[in-house]
C-alpha cells in the first residue's frame, strides 16, 4: 500500500517537472549555457558553477507552467466570477422579467420576483407553493424536483379564472446540494387566447348575424318578386334592409373590440389614471346622445381626482357603455346621476354609480345581464340599437382590472350600476 | 407557522396541508373538466372526470387517518388544533366538490343527446365561472392566510344563488315550451343546482380558514338561500 502510494507521488512530481521543464525549455537552456559559457571563459571553479546550474533548475521547476497572456486572462476571469458570485441571487431575480419562484426543500417560497408578485396576486415569501399552484401537473413536478427525484420538469400550467393564463412552467434545482429549487413562468396565453377568439368569434358571430341576414335576404326577395313594381313597399323595405345592415355593422365593431380585448395580455400594473376626469369626458362625449333621448345627467363628481390603477381607454368605453345604456334604458326616467366616491375598507376602492330612473331591470335578469347576447328586453334591445354585448365589455374590461360590477334595481324605481376599482 | 420542539410535528403539519392542496387543485380541475364536458358534448372528458374523483375519495380517507393520529400523537393545542381539525372539514368538502363534478360529468351523455340551445350552456359555463372563482380565491387564502379577502366572497356567493334562480326560471321556461326538452332541461337543471352547491362548499371552506386562521368564527350574516324554491311559471312567462 505504502509502496505503491510512494509510487503514484513519484510518477506525478516527474511528471510535473517535465511539464515545467517543457514549457521553460528556451530560457532554461539559454540559462544553462550562458553559466557554462561564463564558467569556461573565466575558469570558475567547478562549485559556483554547480550552484548556479542547480539554482537554474529549482527556477525553472518552480517557474509557473503558462505563459503570461494566458495568465493575464485567468486572472480577469477570476475577478468576473468574483463580480458575478458577489451578485446577489435576489437583485437577479428581480432582473428577470418573468415570474420566477426560488423555493426550499419543504416548498416554501424564499424568495418571488416582482414579476410573480403582479401575475399571481400577492405571493409572499413563505408561502408553499405546493398550496398555491394546485394544478395537478404542477404538484407533481413540484414534488419530484424538491425531493431530488429529477434535475428539471417542464409543465404547462393554466389558471381558468377569473382570466384565462396559459404559462409553460420550469421547475428546476439550482447547483447541487444547496437545497434551493426555482420555478420559472413562461406566460404563453397569447397563442391560447388567439385560437379562443377565432373559435368564439366564428360561433359568436355566424349566429348573431344569421338574423338580419335572413331578414335581408327576404326582403330582396320580395323587391325582385310582389313587390317589383310596388314603390311604397320598396321603399319600406329598403329602409328595413338599412337599419339591418346598420346593425350588422355595430355587431361587427362590438364583437371585434370584445375580441381585442381578450387578445390582450393581462393588464401590466403600474398605469394609473384619474377615474374622475374620465368619467367627466365620457359625459361630455355622450352630451349628444343624452340630449336627444331627452336625459339630463346630473353629476356627483366632487372635486379631488380619484386616482385608480387602470388603462385610460378601456375604463372610458366601461363608462361610455354604461352611461350610453342608462341614457338609453332609462328614458322614461328622464334623468341620470353619476357619482364618484371612494369607499373604505380592507382595500381601498372607487366606486362610481351611474343611477337611471327608467322601469328597472326584473330581479331574475340581474346575475346574467354581463353575459354575451343576453337581453332582458329582445325588441326593446333591438329598437335601442343594441348588440347584447355592451355589458359584456364591461365586464370583462373590470376583471381585467381587478375590479366588479355590482347592480342595483328596483322595478319601476330605476338601476344603479356601479364599479369598483382598487383604488391606487 | 410556528415551530416545534419536535421537527417531525412540523413536517406533518405541513403534509397535511400539501395534501388538502393537492385535492383542492384535483377538486379545481375537476370541476372545470365536467363543465367543459357538458358544453363540448365530450364523452371521453366525463369518463376521466369519473374516473378522478377516485384520487379525492383517496385523498380524503388519507387525510382523515393522517390527522386523527396526528391528534392522538402529538395532542395538538389552539392554532395547531385548529389546524388539523380544519384540515378534515376542508377535505370533506373538497370531496363532496368532486363528487359534485363527477355527478355533472356523468350527466353529459344525457344532457348532449337532444341538441340544446347554446344560450342556455351560457349560463351554466357563467355560472360555473362564479362557482370555480369563489373555490380558487377560498383556497388561496388558505395557502396566503390573508383572511381580509374574505369579505368579498359572500357578495359572491350571492351572485352564484341570483344566476341559480335565473338558469332554473330558465329551463323551466324551456320545458314548457316544448316537452321534449324536458329530458335535458331536467338534467341541466341538475347540473345548474350542483354548481350552486359547489358554491355553497367553497363558502363552507372560507369560513372553516377563516376559524383556522383568527380562532373565531366568522360572523353569522350570510343570506344563504337561493330563491328557486319560489319560482312558479305560468303559461303567461312563456308567451
């Protein structure tokens, strides 16, 4: 054993010096033969020369074995790693700007970059994470790469509501034995949100314009058939034919911008807008349609600009749609308020009211009014030049922005619709 | 959570909980299977929904053995109490939320025979939507502890009875008008009243967080009734 030990110490020390000894061949032997010549020309005695010839040797052993740009280059790149090991895990995180989780062994968050703070709402360190992402795909890799039985695991991971998120999820341990695993959240809802309107759209569609279609397609019917010669009744029908086509049109640019809307990604935080002074343009842009169904809006606003986190233009159309159908809906009552105010609370919120005194909406249709092509009223709808999607826009533009739409109605005492936003 | 003396106690503790999250997520999924299901007419989807709920059945008895030896070993005190006995309310109600999807999903083959309406699936996926909302944000605060977000879940479970009553005013409506819908109108009915009780169990579950989290219980003011029980068409509402 001792022997052989001896052995292998042996063998890596000559191997050592023959490296060096390689690499130092041209100045050791310009050395050596700089001594001798010295030694022969000045007839040194032998000892100082043996000295110096031994020193030569030591030197060009201990010598290092790499030339010096090599070296050079070493040396920055230890003092780069030195820079990147200095970085702190956590402002890197925070650089990422996808959601990322760094979690323990047990599955407790350590550590949630801003970016999954907005995407999965107030995820705080110490949370577990095999309690939040519940999807079953989700726990099982979870489960695998923190117990070690795999390096990675790629998932999908999908959250239906309140907005439909498709992510494709990395789960990975970081090095080897430090115990820390990090999730990393790909958001790829854009590609699922593109088929779903194309599918929605085409189904959403084909079905609503088949009516008027039909209708229009009866009427030239008649024009080209009875009625050829019948100008009372042409014209009676061509009117029809426009008010059809007109409402094509509007379902057309209402089921587009519902679509856009959902194309969408979720809403990025930060933007914030003065909830008051978009309600105050929204009325001044219906001014029109408010004097024409003979409406006055009365305004409630006070004077302090509420401000609310949210996208500008999408909050306008909310405001727009639901003013234009308290104009509309609730002509009888022959007036409208508006009114703005902020609403204590666990959670700071504005809430703006929008109270008509038409007949009211009847207590069964309440719940369902946000749904696509719902109508508590059919021919009425029709005669107001509604889609059935206004409120649906509403709707969906609030959850976008972590808001809600309650509604209020009595029979015959009128509605109020109001939204929340979380205030900023 | 605090920690013990004894690691282990920790460790099942917090088992206890991976697993009621692991039957929340399959509870989830579960639901939102069914009635993808019954809006696709997807026979093959209701089997494996079917087949799932044998996972929380599962789950549930595990969870039931786990915390009960939990108790008799290390007798727990206040919060740790709290939060095993919560632990087997939450998971008997998680199960009853899958038995409740797996009772949709068994009806798809049912409802999907006569062609229905597409408004009327509307309602019940509008429904749904509320229903499976309520269980997401009752079973995220059970992960975060926030009990502040509560409040808002009773506006929610109000909202669930309201569109209940309308989709059951609905289909009644629809029976009427032609009795050969009543087969799947029945059905859908059934499906609609099952949503609604998911509602009801997503309900239950806040409140059992909200007693595990604080130690009281939350403050009795809930109108808990929907008003279908009240719902009488005459032959005037069909016209």
């Amino acid at each position: 054993m001792a022997d052989t030990r001896r052995q292998e110490q042996t063998r890596r020390l000559l191997s050592l010096a023959a490296g060096r000894f390689a690499n130092n061949r041209w100045m050791f032997g310009a050395g050596a033969a700089a001594v001798l010549g010295l030694a022969s020309y000045a007839g040194a005695p032998k000892a100082p020369v043996f000295c110096a010839l031994g020193f030569l040797v030591f030197a060009a052993f201990l010598a290092p074995n790499r030339p010096r740009g090599q070296r050079h280059a070493g040396q920055t790149a230890a003092t780069d790693r030195g820079r990147l090991e200095g970085l702190s895990a956590r402002s890197l995180a925070e650089a990422v700007g996808d959601p990322l989780i760094v979690f323990d062994r047990a599955g407790t968050a350590v550590h949630v970059n801003q970016a999954a703070r907005s995407a999965f709402n107030a995820t705080a360190p110490g949370l577990s994470l095999l309690m939040k992402f519940r999807a079953p795909e989700m726990q099982s890799a979870i489960e695998r790469v923190r117990t070690g039985a795999v390096d990675n695991e790629v998932v999908d991971y999908t959250e239906r509501v309140p907005i439909e998120r498709v992510y494709r999820a990395t789960v990975s341990a970081i090095g080897r034995g430090t115990g820390l695993n990090v999730v990393v959240f790909k958001d790829q809802s854009e590609a699922r949100r593109i088929d779903r309107m194309r599918a929605d759209f085409i189904a959403n569609a084909s079905h609503e314009l088949r009516t008027p279609l039909a209708s229009i397609s009866g009427f030239v019917e008649t024009l080209r058939g009875p009625a050829r010669n019948d100008a009372v009744a042409r014209d009676n029908f061509l009117q029809i034919m426009q008010n059809q086509t007109a409402r094509m049109a509007r379902l057309i640019d209402d089921l587009l911008s519902l679509s856009r809307l959902e194309m969408k990604p979720y809403l990025p935080p930060g933007a914030t807008v003065d909830v008051r002074q978009v309600v105050e343009s929204v009325i001044d842009s219906l001014a029109p349609l408010a004097r024409e169904s003979g409406v006055v809006v009365e305004r409630n606003l006070g004077d302090q600009p509420l401000e609310a986190r949210g996208d500008r233009d999408e909050l306008f159309q909310v405001f727009e749609n639901l003013l234009e159908n308290a104009c509309k809906y609730g002509q009888a009552g022959g007036r409208v308020v508006v009114s703005v105010e902020i609403a204590g609370g666990p959670a700071a919120e504005v809430a703006v009211t929008i109270r008509d005194f038409g007949p009211g909406i009847p207590e069964e249709h309440i719940p369902r009014v946000t749904e696509r092509f719902y109508r508590v009223d059919v021919d009425n709808s029709r005669a107001q030049k509604g889609t059935g999607l206004g409120l649906a826009i509403v709707k969906h533009i609030l959850t976008r922005h972590n808001g809600r739409l309650t509604i209020w109605s009595k029979p015959g005492e009128g509605a109020a619709f109001t939204v929340h936003l979380p205030a900023k | 959570m605090n920690t013990h003396i004894v690691r282990s106690y920790d460790e099942d503790l917090k088992y206890l909980g991976n697993r009621l999250a692991a039957m929340g997520g399959h509870a989830e999924r579960m639901v939102d299977e069914a009635v993808l299901a019954l809006v696709n007419a997807d026979a093959g989807l209701a089997r494996k929904v079917i087949a799932d709920d044998l996972f929380l059945d599962e789950t549930q008895r595990e969870i039931d053995d786990k915390a009960i030896v939990l108790i008799a070993k290390r007798q727990p005190m206040a919060d740790d109490l709290r939060e095993v006995v919560g632990a087997i309310r939450i998971s008997a109600d998680l199960e009853r939320v899958g038995d409740l999807g797996k009772n949709i999903a068994k009806r798809v083959v049912a409802v999907t025979e006569g062609r229905q309406p597409l408004s009327l699936f509307r309602g019940l996926q509008a429904l749904a939507e509320l229903a499976l909302n309520q269980l997401k944000d009752v079973l995220d605060v059970y992960a975060s502890r926030s009990v502040e977000r509560l409040v808002f879940m009773r506006d929610r479970d109000e909202q669930i009875d309201l569109m209940y009553t309308s989709l059951f005013r609905e289909l009644l409506t629809y029976m009427m008008e032609d009795p050969r819908n009543i087969t799947s109108c029945t059905h859908l009915l059934f499906c609609a009243k099952n949503i609604e009780r998911i509602g009801d169990h997503a309900t239950n579950i806040a409140e059992t967080v909200y007693y595990v989290v604080t130690g009281e219980q939350m403050p009795i003011d809930r109108p808990k009734e929907d008003k279908s029980h009240k719902v009488v068409l005459t032959g005037e509402d069909v016209g």
